[in-house]
C-alpha cells in the first residue's frame, strides 16, 4: 500500500488539503477541485443525516439513489 501512497504524492494527490484532491494540470483536477466547496457542504449534509440513522455519507447516498430509482419505476 506504501508504493501506492507515494505514487499519489507524487503525482500530486494531498490528502491533507482539500483545496486541491486531485493534482494540478490533470483532468480530473480540472473537472473536481473547482467543485470541491459544493462537494465538502454536500458530505457535511451527508454525514448531518447519517447521524439521525446511524449511516455513513455513503449509505445515505445509496439509500437516496435507489428511493430516487423506486420512485421514478412507480410513476410509469
């Protein structure tokens, strides 16, 4: 795991800042970092409901997506 951890630093990835996810000058840099306010407030929001269910951001996330799915099926 250690190479692969060293890899991602040099290659720009740091952990510790998340003004900057993903290295500067690539594609996804270009895509993520300029979002990455929008994207801290919405894990915030995430973790925020979790915690009334006892649910990581993940879990909340999934539940979301397959309710949306469910409910979109039942209006057809």
């Amino acid at each position: 795991m250690k190479p692969v951890f060293e890899k991602a630093l040099e290659r720009g990835l740091n952990l510790w800042d998340t003004a900057a996810v993903y290295g500067e000058g690539t594609g996804r840099g270009e895509a993520y970092n300029p979002h990455l306010k929008e994207l801290t407030a919405l894990i915030d929001e995430l973790k925020l409901i979790g915690t009334c269910f006892d649910a990581s951001p993940a879990q909340v996330a999934t539940a979301w997506a397959i309710a949306k799915v469910q409910l979109r099926n039942v209006n057809r």
